[in-house]
C-alpha cells in the first residue's frame, strides 16, 4: 500500500505574495564580496549606492536639541501622517525648490524613507493581476513591490537611443489600456538618465490619454553633475495634482540614507491611500528625525550644492582613469552613479552582465552592480556607485585598465 503524499503546508512556507518576488538582486553581489574580503583581497565597493558623506552639521544639531528637550516629550508615538510642522516644511520645499503649492495637511506625508512609501502605495493601490508601466533599468524596489501586490510589471525599456527616457509611442497600445500608473525615476537610478520638458508634457498627455496615475521618484533631484541641468518636478506639469504622488528622500540629497526620513506629496486621494495603509502597518518617523529633516528642508540648501561638487569630482576621477580603455559611455548629468556598458568585442565579450561583474571582482577586487540587478532592460551595463574617496575611484579604475579587459 502506497504513503499518501503529505498535503500539509510547512510550519513556516512563504505566502504565494512573498513567493512571487525574486531574491534580492544584488545579494549574489554581497556574497561575492565578502568572500574576497575573507581571502585579504583589498575590495574597492562601488556596488551599493550608499552615500559616504557626513550628514549637514543643522541635521546633527536638530536631532541632537529634540532628543534632549524637555520641554517637549519626542519620544512618544509620531503622528501617522507626520508633524504638522513636517508637512509644512515639504510645502516649503516644493514651493523654493519647484515653484509648486503643495496643501500641507492633505497633500504631503513623511516616510520612513522613499522604499517604504513606494511599496506600500504600490500595495495599497494595485490589486492582484493589474498592470503597472515601469521604466526599466529601475531602482530594484519598484519590481519587488508589484510581485508583492500580486499584480504585473510591463518593463519599458530606457535606452541611450531614447536619452535614457522610456519611447511612449513604443508601448503597446492594450498594454497601455491595461495599466493603472507608470513609474518614471528622474534623475534616474540606475543610469543617471535625465527628463526634458517636452518629456513630461509628453507623459502628461500618455497618462490622461490612457488614465494612468503617475509615481514619480525624484531621490536624486538635488544631486546634479552638470552646471546646465536642473531636475524638474513632475508636480510642475501636473500643476493640479490630477494623477500624481511624487516620493523625495533625504537619503541621497542630505546624506542621511541611515536615517529613514522622506516623503511623498501630490494627488490628495493618493495621499489619502498611503496613509490609510501606513496606520495599519506602523507608526510613522521618530520625531527627533522629522525635526531634523525639518532643518534641513527649511535651511539654506549649500549642503546639496556640496554634494553634488563632490559626486561631479568623483565623476570625472573615474572617467579620466578610465579614460585609456575608449569605453563609451556619456557622463551622468546627474545623481551618484556611472552606468558602464559592459564589454561587446573579444576575448572578454558576450558576457552577461553579472557574468561580467563577477569576472571583474576576481580580476580586480571592484565590486559593481550588474545591470540585470535593474530589470530585464539593464543587460549588458553595470552600474558604478560614485560613494568612495576621488583616490579609491581613480584605484578602481586604475586596476580595471590593467585587468585585460577590453572593450
């Protein structure tokens, strides 16, 4: 007599939404790494885009004064939504950095950084078979996000053809019925792609063609590589708040990724979505954080201006050492990150990506990010995280021009 097969679910088995969503894409990256730290190889990291930069001195001050007030006690649960005085310096922000009016009781929300506020908009809105627009190579979190929702990512692809922005008219007609929203990353992670006004009048008229809501990631907006660009807002097109919620972090402009404060502003219903998800699932930004990112936000903005100047030296570091091997690649106009196409010509072509960046951590002991990491798009590019010294770039580059490889 045969054993019945056993149809009991293990103790501790994913739900089918976790099971949907793909490993972390770098954690190969990470594996890979750490073994060649623990056989002594010197690791230059540029694989992580993780900002080494000391926060603003007003940042350090402000969190400092809250947590030792007694006056008033921060310590207790934040408001869901945010301090009042949080959302009001959001509305400040957009209006001296966008010229955009932002109501700061129903259009702003802080965040426990932009991740968080993206996957749990995403959760809130997107119902299980729905169709979401993402532009890819994108920032990793956007795909995890719609596997965990159950719903369907349609990649459109960003292309230097394309200056790196998404071809509208190349998406298909039904597909662009089907979906609810786009996802548009300007400046982009992981290519450092830029918008262009005659883009988003573009993605304005696509959305209300199709009644699409726009997310827009605007992380790297203050961070520009290029004295002529200044990243736009999406809110300025939409002047109305229509279809649109934008995420802002102070991760990247501010240096503070550590902290997890961000937040998001448009559409009041979008608004009024994420909140209602947020009170069921935490309890909002330790309040000492808000009154730093208060700080920061309602400050003079030279910080961002620095930070910008030194990611553009570390830039043209590595380029220049890099400069020997003729790869072509156009320097970012903006944000932290170099996106390096891979080699085409023998003996080192017709590599994957990660194939590529694995070769290049045994050869040279630099850690990159394969462009796969991104989306389907991102194949044949790795991506280079400007976060190390302008000598620790020139190093890396240095050892990638006498590895071999060529391109």
């Amino acid at each position: 007599m045969s054993t019945p097969v056993s149809t009991v679910k293990p103790l501790f088995s994913a739900s089918a939404r976790l099971a949907n969503v793909k490993p972390y894409a770098l954690a190969g990256v990470f594996a890979a790494r750490e073994e060649q730290h623990a056989q002594g190889t010197d690791v230059i990291d540029l694989g992580v885009g993780n900002p080494d930069l000391r926060p603003p001195d007003e940042a350090i001050r402000a969190l400092e004064e809250a947590l030792r007030d007694p006056a008033q006690n921060d310590h207790q649960y934040p408001p869901f939504a945010g301090l009042p005085e949080f959302r009001e310096a959001v509305a400040t922000w957009y209006g001296r950095r966008f010229g955009v009016a932002i109501e700061p009781r129903t259009e702003a929300i802080a965040l426990g950084g932009s991740k968080e506020g993206i996957v749990k908009f995403l959760l809130a809105q997107l119902d299980p078979g729905d169709t979401l627009l993402v532009c890819s190579p994108c920032y990793p979190a956007y795909l995890s996000a719609v596997a965990l929702a159950q719903a369907e990512a349609y990649e459109v692809p960003l292309t230097p053809r394309h200056g790196l922005r998404p071809d509208l008219g190349a998406i298909p007609t039904d597909m662009a019925r089907r979906a609810r929203g786009i996802v548009v990353n300007f400046p982009g992670n992981p290519t450092g792609g830029v918008e262009t006004p005659a883009f988003y009048d573009e993605l304005l008229r696509f959305a209300r063609e199709h009644d699409l809501f726009v997310i827009s990631d605007i992380a790297y907006c203050d961070l520009s590589l290029d004295p002529a660009y200044r990243t736009r807002s999406f809110l300025e097109f939409d002047r109305d708040r229509e279809r649109t919620i934008e995420f802002h972090s102070c991760s990247k402009s501010y240096s503070m990724q550590g902290w997890r404060v961000a937040f998001a502003a448009g559409n009041r219903d979008a608004i009024a979505t994420l909140a209602r998800i947020k009170s069921n699932m935490d309890f909002g930004v330790f309040i000492p954080v808000q009154r730093a990112a208060i700080a920061v936000l309602t400050g003079p903005q030279d910080y961002p201006a620095r930070a910008a100047a030194t990611y553009r030296a570390r830039r043209d570091a590595f380029l220049a050492a890099l400069a020997p091997l003729g790869i072509p690649v156009e320097p970012p106009k903006a944000g932290i990150y170099v996106w390096l196409p891979i080699p085409r010509s023998e003996p080192h072509g017709g590599r994957s990506s990660v194939e590529f960046a694995a070769s290049l951590l045994r050869a040279t002991g630099v850690v990159v990010a394969p462009g796969t990491a991104f989306g389907a798009a991102g194949e044949g590019f790795v991506r280079v995280a400007l976060c190390q010294p302008e000598e620790r770039l020139r190093e890396a580059a240095a050892r990638i021009v006498a590895s071999g490889f060529r391109w």
